[in-house]
C-alpha cells in the first residue's frame, strides 16, 4: 500500500477525535488489521484521514425512522 499524501496524514490524539473514540480504541484498531498506521517504528504513529472519514461513517447510528 502507498503512503497518502503528507496533508491526508494525522497524528493519534487527532485520529481518535475524527473517529469518536479513544486513542487507545485507534491502537487496538492498528493492532487488529482495521486502519492502517503509517510512521517508522520508533515515530510518531500517522493516519490518513480519508480511512478514518469512511470508518466514521461506518460507525454513525443511521437516524430514528419516523412513522408515516
């Protein structure tokens, strides 16, 4: 897989406010094969805000039907 461009990337503590969730929920999610962390080993770990927009939107709750 290619790296995004430099300005698609985010750090950790941005990621997890994009998503909704904890920094710890974004790790466990790189560590599970769900969004991809770009970074060397030993850096700050990055993530490409197209993937974490798509996996939002997966996890919006889809609004309350009304009744006709």
């Amino acid at each position: 897989m290619t790296k995004p461009p430099r300005h698609r990337l985010v750090p950790t503590n941005v990621a997890a406010l994009a998503v909704g969730v904890s920094e710890a929920t974004i790790r466990k999610w790189v560590s599970r094969g769900k969004i991809t962390r770009y970074g060397a080993p030993n850096c700050r770990s990055e993530f490409d805000i197209d993937e974490l927009t798509r996996i939002a939107l997966q996890r919006r709750p889809c609004p309350p039907r009304h009744p006709h």
